[in-house]
C-alpha cells in the first residue's frame, strides 16, 4: 500500500500542475489518434456580435436556477480505468497523456507512446482505509496521513458544495460521461448527503475552475430569455467546451467571442456596468490561443496563434457586449489570478462589499492597490446618479488566527479570502478555514468572522465550507462555481437608503423603484418598520417606463417631532403572471433595508443654499471631480454648456452620502455651469472647467 500511496501521491501532485504542451515534445513513432467529435458539446455556433441588442447581465445576488460545478475526477488511459498501475492527464476530449508505473525506477514514464485515448472516472477512492492503514504503522508515516487526509478534505468540500447549492436551486454537475452520475450519487448518498435537486450535464473537464471557464449569462427581449456569452478559457481544451456543453443539453442560446477572459475577472452592477482587472489586458496582448491536435506524433498537440490585441481593442469588445466597463490595476499577490473576485463583491446594484486588508498588513503592494481601487470604485456612479456605496468583511487569518508573515507567504501558500463566496438565491456558500462543526467554523476567530458576514449580507442563511485543501490554489468556492439565472425574473431596482447615508431628518420619505417583468406588474408593495414595531405597507404607484412611487410616512409610526428611530424596510413585487419577489430577497429571513431617521417637518431640507453646496476639485477636471454637498439636501442636478443645453441631470435624494462626482471624460472640453436645483425650486450654480 506505500508503494501504491507514492505511486497515487505522484500522480496527483503532477495532475495539480497547469497543462505543459513542453512535456508533450515526445519524439516517438507511435501513431496518433484524433479525438472525435464531441457530439455532447456541439451546439450552433453563434458569434457575440450577433447577441441581441435588448439585453443585460443580472447581478449575482439575484434570483438563478441552477449553479454549475463538478466532481473531482481521476483520469487513466482508456482500458485502463481504476488500474493504479496508470494515469493520465486530459488535454482535448477524450485524449491525453498516457503514463505507467515503473517499478524498477519508481517513477512514472510514458505508456504506450505517450499520447493517446484517456477515460476517467469521478474520484472514488477509499481515503479513510488509508488513512487507517498508515495512522496504524506509526509516526513515521505521518506524511501519508496527512496526505490522505488533504485528498478526503479537498474532496469533501465538492460533496458539502453539491448539498448546500441543492438547498438554495438545482446544482447542475457536469460529468465526463452520464453513466458516471451513479457513482456521483452514491458517494453523496454515502456522506448522508443526497441528491434531490439535480441535474447532470455531459461534458469532459481539466480541472474545477468553472466560474474562470463557464458561461456569463445574460437576459434579452422582451420576455427577459435566459442566453449564455462564451469567452475564450486559455489552455484547458475540454473546460473551455463548457459553454457549448450546457448550451446542446439546454437550449439556452449561446454566443461566442475569440476574447480570452476568465469569469472570476468579471463582477456587474446588474444595470449596464462592468468591472474588471487589467489581467485582462495580458490575457489578449499575445498570440496564444487554444490548444488543438495536431495529428503529428512528435508534437500532438500545439497552441493556435491569435491576433494580438490592445489594451482599447479589448476594452472596446467588452464594452460593445455589456456597456459601461471599468478596468482596474490587478492585484499583485492573489495567487497569480488578478481576479476582482478575491477582494470585491456587491450584494445589490448600489453597494459594494469589501475584504479589508488589516492595517498590519499596511506596507504590502497589495494593500495600496486594494485601497487604490476601492476608493476609484465608489468614486463612480450608480444608474441612480450617487456614488456606489461600500462596506467591508473582514480578512482570513491563519490557522491559529495570526496574521500572515508575509504578501509572498500569503500568495504561494494560501490566498484566503471570505469575498470568494457564491450567492444561491437567498443562501450564501461560504469558504471557512477551520473544520465546520454543526454549519460553524470551530475556530472562535473563523466564528467571530462569519458573524461580521452575517452582518454584512443581511438575512442569508450560510453554509459554511472549511476550504484550507484549497490553500496557495488562488481560488475558493466563487471560483469553481457558476450561476444560471432564474426564468421569469422580477426585476426589482432601487436607490436603497442604508446606514452608509448617516441621519435622515424627515417626516415623509419617497421611495423610488423599477420593477419589470415579462407579463407586467400586479402589484407592488412597500414594508417598512421603526424600532422593530408593527410593520406598514404603502403601495407604489406605477409611473413612466416602469418607474414606481411609494411613500414612507412616519406620521403612521406615531413619532413626535425630533424623536429618532432606525427604520426597516423592503419591497415585494407580484407579476401579472402569479410571481413574487422581494428586495432584498431574503426579507422573508430578516434581510431588510436599514436607515436612521429623526422625525423633522421639513424645515431646512426642501430648499439649498450656498452654504450647503461647496466647489468642484480638481477644477479644471479631466476625469472624475467632486463637490461636497449637504447631507440632508435633495436637489436635481443639471450639467450645463456653454450654449445653454443639458447635457447631463441626475438626482441627489436625501440619501446621498455628502458627495456629488461627475466623470467629466465623457464631456467636450469647454465651460460648464453645474445647478443643484431644490424642490422649492431654488438653486445654487457652480462652475466647471473641462479640459
């Protein structure tokens, strides 16, 4: 069993490595076989710039059907399956390299030429008998132990995922063939986890990366269909077929583009705005496309060559497929991804949510970049015209809750981050570092953490999944998970009032909302609170292209002038078709909307003077400038030429956070008059230089 442990240790530790075209340089005369046609992944292909132009990309914390993963799977030459004297790494469907134990060298080498026909089959093995067998035999074989006990770990955590996503929508489990889905029940079965809301697609796979390789999807038309957008996944011949896959089993529409791009670099407000790394830029700046057979036995397999594009070509594509694009400097020390997802999140279309990099960590590249990067996010603007707003989580620790010794220790060892979470309708997937016992992590830090996420994202239920196997992977459960959106949405917007905009004095409040659905709306309903109280309801009044009112009148809560209170509130929506939703969606589990309000009668807030607008910096401006503005004031603002026209208006409410900021790049360079207009009609004007 130790020679069988080595033999499986090798092979593995080898299988973690990305794919090596160099290795595959084999100078041997064997023939070469072509894979076949992979009739599970053929679908039509349709290319990006015929996508339809009525459409947009749902946020992630909005209602799906489906989340996308896999199993782990061993991979051996064909005939060969379950023989541990062989293994083999899958480049192109169905075909690999093809390797044998030698005993003599106690190494593996080359079988049968190198290259050839590779089956798989999901990951199987009996790792508790060997962690028994070795615990038994004493000290000395600790390290296979511990080996062991890593592999049942790193297994597990896609056990626990397939449960929690089942709990929240189906989970969709892509499978090299659908007689391997028995084997895939059986081992969840066995964990007292079994399927019950599930679907299996087939599709070969390299690895379990399938947010970097699957499909960002998108809505479009009138009925709000559900289509998929398939970039380019660099390298991984079988991951990147995915898209193709899903698309031939379902239906779902599927677009292609030849950019290369991977979705843990992808995060949108859900209204027209994207935001991306500069990895992106690196990802197209070469000539290396996908990897194909060449049917040449000395060299089997070889990269496509692929035009080389800028940094404005790329940033045109994207913006031609999902509008307004932001692309930002990459992190330096997050395991090599450049990922948006390892530090960023929103959890509507107005906020963003944080990992805070501890002030210890202060002197790290990272550290500036990160800050750099929040502070220019939430220096652009939400289709409400104020600033997104942004709250923190907080970051890992190490086992024993230290810090990191190092930015180099973090990046090559672990790269933990809690911002690497799944959404699943009203549940999050959370990645925890410490064994989960009875759904806490058992570490006091790891549970004060998951409190602080709690607090964060009000209302979810999470599941949290102990992920250290993943450990110097660059990646957690975000990463090798994908989200299919629901049918039918009830698309809810709104210009949430939240704690982030301090004290509003007031003694009505008007709330603001776009809702749509396919069949229309029947009905919408406001819900709010004060102190925990009896709730009220105020019903909105539909307007012009689908906007709705509703008024919050604290008059029915009773309050006097002056008294304070913290306010709850949150927004269901039926369809004429039968459906409803609320916003949040998890308010049926306590997840509401949350401001502090002192009752006023209005005195000081309806009207705007010069003391309460200050002046634009920097001014003149070629890019973003802010002026500050008195918190409680509610005002239009209107962006003036020299000729006298508007060319830009937005609304301040009374919830904005004290800031007004204007991009000025879009803006011919000239002389502009900048007027907070109030609602009784006075304003203030200030001037501004674009050049």
């Amino acid at each position: 069993m130790r020679q069988r442990s080595e033999m499986k240790k090798e092979s593995q530790l080898r299988q973690q490595k990305p794919l090596n075209l160099q290795e595959l340089n084999l100078r041997s005369d064997a023939a070469v076989a072509m894979p076949a046609t992979q009739a599970k992944s053929k679908s039509a292909k349709q290319w990006s710039t015929d996508m339809p132009a009525d459409r947009w990309f749902p946020g992630e914390w909005e209602e799906v059907q489906a989340i996308v993963v896999t199993f782990p799977y061993n991979a051996y030459p064909a005939g060969h399956v379950g023989d541990d004297d062989y293994t083999a790494d899958i480049y192109l469907p169905g075909m690999g390299m093809l390797y044998k134990w030698n005993d003599n060298t106690n190494r593996w080498q080359y079988f049968n030429g190198g290259w050839g026909a590779v089956d798989g089959t999901p990951d199987t093995t009996d790792y508790e008998a060997y962690i028994a067998y070795f615990s038994q035999l004493g000290s000395q074989y600790q390290e296979y132990v511990e080996y062991y006990q890593k592999q049942l770990e790193f297994r597990n955590v896609f056990v626990n995922l397939i449960d929690a996503i089942q709990h929240g929508s189906q989970v969709w489990i892509a499978v090299w063939n659908l007689s391997d889905s028995t084997m895939i029940k059986d081992i969840m079965s066995d964990a007292g986890k079994p399927l019950t809301n599930y679907r299996f697609i087939e599709c070969y796979t390299n690895a379990f990366w399938y947010r970097d390789c699957g499909p960002i999807c998108f809505y479009y038309g009138d009925n709000d269909e559900v289509a998929m957008l398939n970039f380019e996944y660099s390298g991984r011949a079988c991951d990147d077929l995915l898209p193709d896959s899903i698309s031939s089993q379902t239906g779902i529409p599927n677009y292609t583009t030849t950019i290369e791009w991977e979705g843990g670099n992808c995060l949108v407000d859900g209204v027209g705005v994207l935001f991306t790394s500069d990895a992106i830029n690196d990802e197209n700046a070469d000539r290396q496309g996908q990897i194909y057979a060449t049917g040449n036995s000395q060299d089997p397999v070889d990269y496509r060559t692929k035009p080389s594009l800028s940094a404005a070509a790329v940033l045109d594509s994207m913006q031609r497929m999902f509008g307004t694009t932001y692309v930002l400097p990459r992190l330096q020390y997050d395991g090599g991804t450049g990922h948006v997802d390892l530090y960023a999140d929103m959890w509507d279309e107005n906020e963003f949510i944080f990992s805070k990099y501890p002030d210890q960590y202060s002197s790290w590249t990272d550290f500036t970049i990160a800050n750099n990067n929040i502070n220019t996010l939430t220096g652009y603007q939400s289709i409400f015209g104020f600033n997104y707003k942004k709250s923190y989580i907080p970051f890992p620790s190490r086992d024993n809750g230290s810090n990191f010794t190092s930015q180099t220790t973090y990046d090559e060892s672990y790269t933990r981050s809690y911002s690497n979470h799944t959404f699943i309708n009203n549940i999050i997937v959370q990645p925890c570092f410490s064994p989960v016992v009875d759904g806490e992590p058992s570490a006091e830090w790891g549970r004060a953490n998951l409190d602080s996420l709690r607090a964060a994202y009000p209302g979810y239920t999470f599941y949290p999944i102990d992920i250290r196997s993943f450990d110097g992977y660059g990646g957690a459960i975000h990463c090798i998970t994908k989200q299919i959106p629901a049918d039918n949405p009830i698309r809810i917007l709104h210009p949430s009032t939240t704690w982030h905009n301090g004290i509003i004095h007031t003694a009505s409040k008007n709330m603001e909302a776009i809702i749509t659905n396919r069949s229309g709306i029947a009905s919408a309903t406001l819900h709010w609170r004060v102190d925990g109280a009896d709730w009220h309801t105020a019903t909105f009044i539909p307007g012009e292209d689908n906007h709705y009112t509703a008024v919050m009148d604290f008059a029915q809560a009773a309050m006097n002038e002056g008294q304070q209170g913290i306010v709850e509130y949150y927004i269901s929506a039926t369809s004429n078709n039968g459906k409803t939703i609320t916003k949040p969606m998890t308010a049926n589990q306590g997840g509401f909307y949350t401001f502090h309000v002192i009752y006023d009668s209005g005195v000081g807030i309806h009207s705007v003077s010069a003391e309460q607008v200050g002046q634009f910096y920097p001014n003149p401006a070629n890019g973003l400038t802010v002026i500050d503005i008195d918190a409680i004031t509610r005002c239009q603002v209107s962006v003036i030429d020299a000729l006298g026209r508007v060319v830009r208006r937005d609304n301040l409410t009374d919830g904005h956070n004290g800031q007004y900021t204007l991009d000025t790049r879009a803006l011919p360079h000239g002389i502009y008059s900048v007027r907070f207009t109030a609602e009784d009609g006075t304003n203030v004007v200030r001037r501004l230089v674009v050049q």
